[in-house]
C-alpha cells in the first residue's frame, strides 16, 4: 500500500514531533520525561487532527463592540485510549479539548500469537453522536487498534480518528484495510515488525515506560 495517496492517512513530518519521538527512542529516557514526551507529542498530533472541526458564528462582547466570531460548534468528543498504553496520551489533547469525555477500551496481546483479547469497554454516551478519537502510542501489527474499533462501531460510534505515535508499516496497512472511513494519524513510520512483533527500531514497550514497568 501507497500510505502517501491514502486521504486518511496522515504520517507527520514536523520537526517538534520527531525531535520528541526521538527522545522517546532514546533507552535512557527516563520514566517521568517519557510520560511527559508522549504527552506532548499527543497534543501536537491532535492539533493537527482535529483541524476539520466543524466552526459556527456566535455573538460576543469585547471591550469595545459587539462582533460575530468563529467558535467550535458543540462539545460533543470523546477520547478513547486503548489500556493501558493509550492513557498516556489523554492529557495531551484534553489540554486542548478540555470538555472532551474520555471512554476506555481495555486489551492485552497473547503472547505467542500476537492477537489482542479484550476484556473492558466503557464509551460517553450517546457515542454515536460525537467525534472519537482513539489512542495507543503503537500501531504494530493492528489488531488492538482493529478491534477497538470494532468495538465502537459495534456501540454505534460512526466518526473516529484514531492516533498513534509510532506504528508498523504491516500494522498501518491492516488498520487501513480494515477501517477505509477512519482517518490515522502517525508520529512516525517505522522500518518493520520483529519476529516478536515488536516494531523496530520503535521505543521498546510504551505501557512499561509510561509507567515505570519496565
């Protein structure tokens, strides 16, 4: 797959979010600037993403007159992080979209064959209704990112973007192929998956650095 003439594929070039995905890299980053860096990368990529929200004209005062100016229409969005991993990135775009309601969809990996098993699902209500953006710093192989979806869509979750900060070509063409209508926001495209399906040279595991795991 072409990822560069996919519409809904969007891997980011600035130079900020690959300073930082750089440091994350970096094995003797430490816990608490890991959980900050992947913070920060978050709301540089959702400043991007949520680029396309929808705008209305409403009346305000300043100090010297009434004027019509543009405002966000409605707060109707949802921030759905795969556990465990995917908390932290919350912060990062609620600093940007504090009225956001925030869901949780939890999965592990089976170890030996690598596909996610479910266990905790807890969405806003009405989700059909809002603007959903999914986060987990790593798309590897796809299946969590694939079937969090599922899950939401399975709710009746209808507009969905879905945000990662590192991901597998393999893992971006799967999610790709199995969702065409929602838009994939990458920090970085990374060479390929080991035989462990681990992303390399990717960060290590994300959960276990954010939280001191490891």
């Amino acid at each position: 797959m072409n990822f560069s003439e996919n519409k809904n594929i969007t891997i980011f070039t600035h130079p900020l979010i690959q300073h930082k995905i750089s440091k994350l890299r970096d094995e003797k980053t430490s816990t608490n600037e890991f959980r900050h860096l992947v913070e920060e990368i978050a709301m540089l990529e959702a400043y991007e993403a949520l680029s396309d929200l929808p705008m209305e004209m409403v009346e305000v005062k300043t100090p010297l007159e009434t004027t019509m100016t543009p405002m966000i229409a409605g707060h109707k969005m949802a921030v759905v992080p795969i556990l465990r991993a995917g908390l932290g990135m919350v912060n990062g775009i609620l600093s940007l979209v504090p009225s956001a309601r925030v869901g949780h969809i939890g999965m592990y990996r089976d170890e030996e064959t690598f596909e996610p098993h479910p266990y905790y699902c807890k969405l806003p209500k009405p989700i059909d209704q809002r603007l959903i953006v999914v986060t987990d710093p790593m798309l590897a192989t796809g299946g969590s990112a694939i079937d969090a979806i599922d899950q939401i869509k399975k709710e009746g979750g209808k507009h969905i973007k879905f945000m990662c900060i590192i991901a597998a070509p393999e893992g971006l063409e799967k999610l790709a192929t199995a969702h065409p209508d929602v838009q994939i926001y990458v920090g970085c495209l990374d060479r390929q998956l080991n035989e462990h399906a681990y992303i390399c040279p990717g960060l290590g595991d994300a959960g276990d650095r954010i939280f001191g795991t490891k």
